[in-house]
C-alpha cells in the first residue's frame, strides 16, 4: 500500500450549489472533488473538472471531517497516508457514477474563473491519479482536444446534460510563455499536429512529449505570484502556496 514514487498534488475544488441530486444531503460538510495533478502552477489556468462518467467514484470522510471525492482504490491509498481517522480505512459516505457528478458546480484554487463546471472526459484512467483531473486546455493538450470536443459537438453536450453555459464562456487562458509556442502551447501544438478529437491517441501522445519538456524547462510565468519567473524554479514554490492555503494535500501512489 505505502507510499509510491509518484508524486501528486491533490487539488481541493469545492463543491458549492446547486448541489448535485445525490450529494444535497452532505451539503452541510465541506465537500471536494480531489483532483491529481502533476503540474500545479498550471492551475491559474483551470477551466472546469474532468470526470469520467462510467467510472466509480466514492465519496469518503476525512479525519478532518472532509469529504473527498475520487476513485475507491485512490481513497484507500489515502487512508494509509494519514487522510483518515482510521489506518487503512476510507468511510464511504456515498458510492457515485461519474454522471451523478456532471454539471457540478465548483470553486478551485487560483483560477481566474469564479466557479467553474464538471465535465465528461471519456479517456481517463481509473488506475491512476484520482479518476478525477482537473482541466487547464492552455497547457495540457488532453484537456484542449476534450473541450473543443464539447465546445463544437452539442450532441455530446446534450447526451450528458451539459448546459452551454458550463462550456462556452470558458476559454484557454494565458498563463506560461513558452518560447516557439506561446502563451497557449497546448493550443498551438493541437493546431499544428491537426489533433480531432480527445481520442486521437498517438498524435496526443506526441504533442504531450513535445510541449511538456520545453514548459519545464524554457516556460516562464505570465500570471499570479510568480510573474516572470521560470516553471522549474517556482514549480515547488506554487505547490507550497496552495497546501499552505489548505487548497491541496500530496498524494502518493
Ligand atoms: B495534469 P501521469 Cl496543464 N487519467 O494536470 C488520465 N489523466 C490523468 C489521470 C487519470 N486518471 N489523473 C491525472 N491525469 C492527468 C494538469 C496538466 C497535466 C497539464 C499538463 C500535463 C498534465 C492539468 N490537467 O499531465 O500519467 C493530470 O493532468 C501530463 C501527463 O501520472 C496529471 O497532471 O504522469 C497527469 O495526467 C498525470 O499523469
């Protein structure tokens, strides 16, 4: 069970109201999706939440009277790293579909978007993270193609009850230059590789390899607290402020 090598951080997006149907009788705890990132000064850039609406979720208390919300097995790795009352023990508060979660609305940390939705992404994993990522389309070429694919396809929009609202004024925001890509690098290498569609495998593929080792290392911070500094240098800093802040825990596994 212990602690792995990967390192995540567990971003807290909270869940106001309108409630969903089935958590409305939790709403008198503070309750979040926890989201594993791997890149937390991207997270000026949120646009809205991913989850995967066949996929299992649990909602869960935490020793500090919390509830999270992500997949079983990441609650269980959670238990044994000191998230709950008892060792090795996640109480399930509700077992959730993806879908029960759609529409939801949240406030996350560090965005420039006062509340921002739940989404469907069809290609998350559940053996990995959370099962529940959170969106930043400027940076991740994963999360762009998945919001193209809503933004441009009403018929996906309506199959999850998706209101316009919750996807259309949501845009990519500027948040790290990276020098031949810009201010939007997922934007420019989605369009230079002609990607269609969230499940355009090799080309995401691709375009993952190619943006991520030159944001690390030739990025720089156009927005928030670090304005002008490189990502390597301030990456450790960003994910400080928002623990610090009770905004995000770390998350092995
Ligand atoms: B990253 P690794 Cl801006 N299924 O966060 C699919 N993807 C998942 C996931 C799951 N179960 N859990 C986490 N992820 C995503 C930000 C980001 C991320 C940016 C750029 C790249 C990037 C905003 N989304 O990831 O396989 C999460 O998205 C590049 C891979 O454990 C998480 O970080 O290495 C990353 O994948 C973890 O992937």
């Amino acid at each position: 069970e212990g602690v792995g090598a990967q390192e995540y951080v567990l971003i807290k997006m909270k869940i106001v109201a309108p409630y969903p149907v089935k958590l409305k009788k939790f709403s008198n705890k503070s309750m979040f999706l926890v989201a594993a990132t791997l890149r937390p000064e991207t997270m000026y850039g949120q646009t809205n939440c991913w989850v995967r609406p066949d996929m299992k979720y649990i909602a869960f208390l935490t020793k500090s009277n919390e509830i999270f919300i992500c997949t079983a097995r990441a609650a269980r790795n959670m238990s044994y790293q000191d998230f709950t009352t008892e060792e090795g023990k996640a109480p399930v508060v509700i077992n959730l579909m993806g879908e029960d979660l759609l529409g939801c609305c949240l406030k996350a940390p560090m965005t420039i978007y006062e509340t921002i939705y739940t989404l469907p992404m069809l290609t998350i994993k559940d053996d990995k993270g959370t099962g529940i990522v959170t969106s930043v389309p400027s940076d991740s070429p994963d999360d762009y193609a998945a919001l193209v694919d809503l933004k441009k396809k009403t018929a996906f929009r309506e199959k999850y009850g998706i209101k316009d609202e919750m996807v259309l004024p949501y845009e990519p925001v500027p948040i790290i230059d990276i020098p031949d890509f810009g201010t939007l690098g997922a934007v420019t290498i989605y369009e230079r590789l002609k990607i269609q569609s969230q499940n355009d495998k090799e080309k995401l593929l691709e375009a993952k390899e190619i943006l991520y080792l030159k944001g690390f290392y030739d990025g720089v911070m156009v927005i928030g607290e670090f304005k002008g500094k490189k990502v390597q240098d301030i990456k450790k800093s960003v994910q400080k402020l928002l623990v610090d802040k009770n905004e995000a825990v770390i998350y092995h596994e």
